[in-house]
C-alpha cells in the first residue's frame, strides 16, 4: 500500500489517476469534490478490476482545478 498525500488552498474537483507506462488507465483513486486543507489517498496495487498489478513502474496524474501535476512511483512487492 503508498500514500499519496495533497493539500488544497480551497474547495477544489480533484482527479487522481494511475496509469501503467503504456498510458492505459489502471485505476482512478479520486474523482470527487475535496474540501481544502491536507489530505491523501491509498493505493493497494489493485486495478479497476480488484486484481493485482505487477510491479514495474506507474504513472500517476493529479488534477485539482487549473492544478496539474504527473509523478512516476514504482510498485515493488
């Protein structure tokens, strides 16, 4: 399980994607409206589908308001 923390100045619509390195869609963490203030999200290596990924190298895009950010973690088990 990782931890992906964010803080927001202000009530924000925050997207929270994680794709493999092929840019296909593994799971969405976020899609909802977030108050502000600090807060994180867990991922448990499952896809949409609840079945296990393999480890190697993922990409994850946070989106909050005009805020975009891309970060790569790596999935070690």
């Amino acid at each position: 399980v990782t931890r992906i923390y964010y803080e927001l100045p202000r009530v924000s619509e925050v997207r929270l994607v994680i794709y493999n390195t092929l840019g296909q869609r593994v799971r969405t963490l976020l899609n909802d409206r977030v108050e502000a203030g600090r807060h994180w999200v867990e991922w448990n290596g499952l896809n949409e589908s609840g079945q296990r990924v393999g480890s190697g190298i993922y990409i994850y895009r946070f989106e909050a308001g005009d805020y975009q950010r891309v970060m790569k973690m790596i999935l070690m088990k």
